[in-house]
C-alpha cells in the first residue's frame, strides 16, 4: 500500500508539474508573439523618425534660404527709403492687429 501511495503521489507530482510547464510554454509564445509585435514597431518608428529627419532638414534648409532672402530684401538698393518704411509701417501695423486678437 505504501507503493501506491508514493506513486500516486510521485504522478500528482508530474501532473503539476506538466502543468506548469504547459503554462510557461503559453506565457513564453504570448511574450515571443509580443516581443515580435514590438520589434515591427520598432521598426516603424525607426523609419518614421529617418523620415522625420529628412524633412527636418529639408525644412530647416528652405529656412536658411528664405532668411537670407529675407535679409537681401531689407538689404538691397531697390528697396528706396520710403518703401522701407512703408513696409515696417504695415509690419508694425500688422503686429498691433495681433497683440489686441492676443490680449482680447
């Protein structure tokens, strides 16, 4: 009778324990499949932020470009006297026009 107790016992043994090796085996291909999941989103994001970078530095150069646009306008002789200070006029205009829409 002790035989069969301590086989009895020995297979409840190994019945919990296939148990739980069947469960690590479910937690363990949830995580692969989530870790999968993670790296294609990894990916993704690394091109989205290559892509980003492009177009940052793509803008960042049409800034320069306009800038120095900006400062040959105020800078050249076709531009006379009168016309400059009609244009900081409207500027100064335009800027007053914003500051109220700001503060109201």
């Amino acid at each position: 009778m002790a035989e069969n107790l301590k086989y009895a016992f020995f297979m409840d043994e190994i019945v919990a324990l296939e148990k739980e090796v069947h469960i690590f085996l479910q937690k363990h291909e949830m995580l692969k499949k989530e870790y999968s999941d993670l790296e294609k989103k990894f990916e993704e994001k690394t091109k989205e932020n290559e892509l980003l970078k492009l177009k940052n530095k793509e803008l960042d150069e049409k800034l320069k470009d306009v800038a120095f646009q900006g400062t040959n306008l105020f800078n050249s002789d076709s531009l006379d006297t009168e016309n400059k200070e009609e244009i900081k006029q409207k500027i100064s205009e335009l800027i007053s026009k914003l500051d109220y829409h700001l503060r109201s």
